[in-house]
C-alpha cells in the first residue's frame, strides 16, 4: 500500500533554535520517478545560516552543555524511538525524494537510520577514557586522565543518495558526544531530513542542539555554512571536488574534517569463486539504487577461464531488471534528477565513442503514463575498453559497470588499484590465502571477501586518494567529534 507523501501541498522549512522557520526564497523538490513537485523548500539565506550557527553555540553554552552523558544517550534512544514511531512516514518520503524501491527504503535506509541512533548511544555510554599513575625521574607522583570534549558547532553535510541514512550516520555520534549541529542536506532530498527534525523537537532535545538549514551548495547554503568562522568541525559526504572546495574554506580555520568521497570502485572475481554467488553479489553491488551508492561497484576484473560466462551472466541478469515505479516491487527506480540522467546517458554515449561493446543497456528506457516524465536509464555492462578510457577512470554513479579479464593475482591487484580513488572493493575466490593475500594489497578503505555492503556498525568507514579523509563508524566516529583532554594531577 502506498503511503501519501508526508509534506504533500507544504513548504519544507529551515529548523532553528527548536522552530521551523521560513527562509527568504524557495526551490522546488521534484519526484525523480514522475519529475511532478513533491513539495517546496525553503531556502536558508546567508543571515538564516548565521541564526542557526548562532542557535547551535548558544545550545553548547546552556543545557545542552551541562547534561550528563547517560542522559544524552538516553535522548539519542528517544530519537530511535520517534523514527521507528513515524516509520510509514520516514519511507514515504525517502521513496518520493529519491525514486529508490520500497524494498530498499524499508530494509535499508530508515532502519539504518534509527539504528545509527541506538548504536552510537550504547556505544558513547560505554565508552571509557585512559587513566594511570606516573613517577618521574625526580620522584614526583601524578595522575593522569583524559576527558572527552565536543568539538563545538559541527557543520554536517549529507547527500542525496542514502539522506536519512547518511545523516543519521553523523548527526547520532556528533550528539552522543556533546557537539551542537548544523546539518544541510541535499536540495535533492530534503524530506527526511525536515522529519528528522520533527523527530528531535519532540525527543526533548534542548533547542539549538539541532538546527536544519535547507539549499543548496557553492555560492549558497553550503558554502555560507562550511565558511561560517563559528562553526568548528565539518563532516561531509559527496563529490570529491565538492570536497576539495570544502576543504579549502576549512583551512582558513583549521578546522577538522572528516569527508568520505567519491569511488569507482572495483570487484575482482577470480575463476575458482562460489559462480552464483559472485554474480548474485555483483549484480547488487552495481545495481543497487541505481548505482547510486558510493560503494557501488564500477570495474568489475574477472580471471580469464571465467570472463565470458561471468560477463554473459552478468548482462543476461541486468537485461531483465525490472525498471519502473518504486513503490510496485520493481528492482530498480530513477537516477535522483534529471541532471543525473542526463550525466549518465553522457557516459553511455561516451562508452561508445570510447569503442566499448555494450552487452546490455546503453540509453534511457521507454516508460509510460506518469512514469514518462521520471528520470530512467537502463542498467548497462560495458567491455572492451582499454584501463585509460574515461568510462573506466571517472565515477559515473548510475548502474553501469565496465568488465575486463585479468590473467594473474599481481595483474588483479595492480587494475584494482588503477584508480585515483580507494573506497571500496569486493573479492570473490574460495581461496582462503588469496582472499587475505590480495584484501591486504587493494589500495581501499574497506574491502569485502565473498559479500558486498556487509557493515558492522563499529568498524571504520571511509576511503582512501580522492575517496576521503579520516574513518568513522564505533569509536572512530567518537575519536573524531570529541577531543581528548589530559588532566594531570600531581600529589
């Protein structure tokens, strides 16, 4: 059944100080399945960001402060509690803003989100910083302590692909720790993002803890908020250039970052795998959520024996995907918008400029009725390009892959780590020793033997060159939104 949009015929506001508030324009949020307006989004001005970083510092100098870590992590639970109360709520407007299949939105997305808030809670209540007893060479005797300090006002920067998810993936620890937040989120997908902020109100958070600015990014929104000489750390996920210009402005403030990027990321699949499932994890690993996933995969290797059945597979699978309304049980949705479409089809049409085969797919699909103004390409497996094409180097981010044979373990890896990026990559082999040989040469943040998208909640998430700088997840995300400050009493 499908649920009605939550913010049909509403203007999306800006969340400052514990109030929806107006900004001082409006842009349209589209549904990337029909291209019909979901909603309107008010858009923060350079004097709205300015309220709302002022809203977070005055939270940090009030309540919000002074409370004590186990009654933060009890309001991080109440926020878990409030997404699972409005679960209806949260998919409807996930599927409408981004076109992915209900599947996706009700396995993945909103359940992720509440539990980002649950783990980060139990895991900040748990968390235990270092004492000892020192002696130093003239006989004197002290105790040493650390305590762990918010960074302050944290601008967090989430995209379009994974909102809720992604956010939630900042927001939760940036609380468990004490910060205060300013949070953007895509233009293209502001809706679970204006939830979440409903969500917080009614938990009891203090007002200012949580601020939500909507609009866009450079010369706008984004760049008012990251530039802003008050805000004291920034998290950001997105465009490697987009990271790049972020990190420019931070520097000006030494600010720390923590930016996970941009992938184009590889699957090395070698003739003695488990054949079902490499295939069945291949396909998911391109083709989930259009290939809008920055751990999707891209390049796909295959060892020789196995190419032509592996790539025949691959294409007779991707040829039937089920392609059409999001909310019907089809396998894949729209791209975001029609810019992305637009973008994709470029590379498909590049592909074959560039000399690839196209196995399967290449151009946009005909949809009919209200799906005949949505944002649709049809999910494409190229080959036949040399490593140097552009289709094989530059992040396409739609579901498309490039496979290529390898020869040799060394020729595996060295393809593998042919990129200037180093997000993710995948392995499929029985070979226990090759699967720890080869994990342990790929040049990426996370790489996964046998499965792919497989994440504990603890582990360390990020990239590697142009896929970002520094690790969340567990206590590294704790590591980055706090700072350790040593106290040393001497007796």
């Amino acid at each position: 059944m499908r649920t009605p949009y939550p913010f049909a015929g509403k203007v999306l506001p800006n969340f400052i100080g514990g109030s929806f508030v107006e900004g001082a324009a409006r842009f349209p949020d589209l549904n990337p399945a029909t291209g019909e307006l979901l909603a309107e989004v008010s858009a923060a001005d350079q004097a709205t960001v300015g309220q709302a970083v002022a809203a977070a510092r005055r939270a940090l100098k009030g309540d919000w402060g002074r409370i004590s870590q186990a009654e933060r992590c009890r309001l991080l639970v109440r926020i878990a509690e409030g997404i699972e109360a409005r679960f209806d709520d949260f998919v409807a407007a996930e599927v409408a803003d981004t076109g992915k299949p209900l599947s996706h939105a009700k396995a993945v997305d909103i359940p992720r989100g509440a539990a980002n808030f649950r783990s980060f809670a139990a895991l900040a209540e748990a968390r235990a910083m270092p004492s000892f007893q020192t002696r130093t060479a003239d006989g004197r005797t002290a105790i040493n302590y650390s305590i762990p300090r918010p960074l302050g006002v944290v601008a967090v920067i989430s995209p379009w692909n994974l909102p809720l998810l992604l956010m939630s993936w900042k927001v939760a620890p940036a609380l468990a720790c004490g910060n205060a937040i300013v949070a953007k989120p895509s233009e293209e997908t502001p809706s679970t993002a204006t939830l979440l902020a409903e969500v917080i109100r009614d938990a009891g958070l203090p007002p200012g803890v949580f601020n939500l600015v909507h609009g866009m990014g450079a010369g706008s929104t984004g760049e008012w908020l990251v530039s802003h000489p008050d805000i004291d750390a920034i998290t950001f996920t997105g465009e490697s250039s987009t990271g790049s210009a972020i990190m420019r402005s931070a520097a000006a403030g030494v600010k720390p970052i923590s930016f996970e990027l941009g992938g184009k990321n590889p699957a090395l699949v070698f003739a003695d795998c488990d054949f079902e499932a490499a295939i069945a994890g291949t396909m998911r690993s391109v083709f989930s959520n259009c290939g809008q996933v920055c751990l999707c995969t891209e390049r796909v290797y295959v060892e020789r024996p196995l190419f032509e059945r592996f790539a025949t597979e691959l294409a007779a699978r991707a040829k039937v995907l089920e392609i059409g309304d999001p909310w019907s049980g089809a396998a894949m949705g729209p791209v975001i918008s029609a810019q992305q479409r637009d973008k994709v089809l470029g590379y498909y049409r590049l592909a074959r400029e560039e000399g690839a085969t196209i196995l399967c797919g290449g151009d946009a699909p005909s949809m009919s009725g209200e799906l005949a103004g949505g944002f649709f390409v049809e999910p494409t497996v190229l080959t036949g390009l040399p490593e140097t094409a552009r289709c094989v180097q530059e992040e396409i981010f739609g579901p498309v892959c490039h496979i290529a044979p390898f020869d040799s373990e060394d020729e595996a890896v060295e393809l593998a780590n042919n990129s200037k990026y180093g997000l993710a990559a995948a392995i499929w082999t029985r070979d226990v020793g090759r699967a720890h040989r080869v994990a342990a040469r790929i040049e990426a943040g996370i790489v996964w033997v046998n499965d792919w998208f497989l994440r504990d909640l603890r582990t360390p998430f990020g990239g590697v060159k142009l896929s970002g700088i520094g690790r969340e997840g567990g206590e590294h995300s704790l590591n980055f939104y706090s700072e350790p400050t040593n106290i040393c009493v001497s007796f």
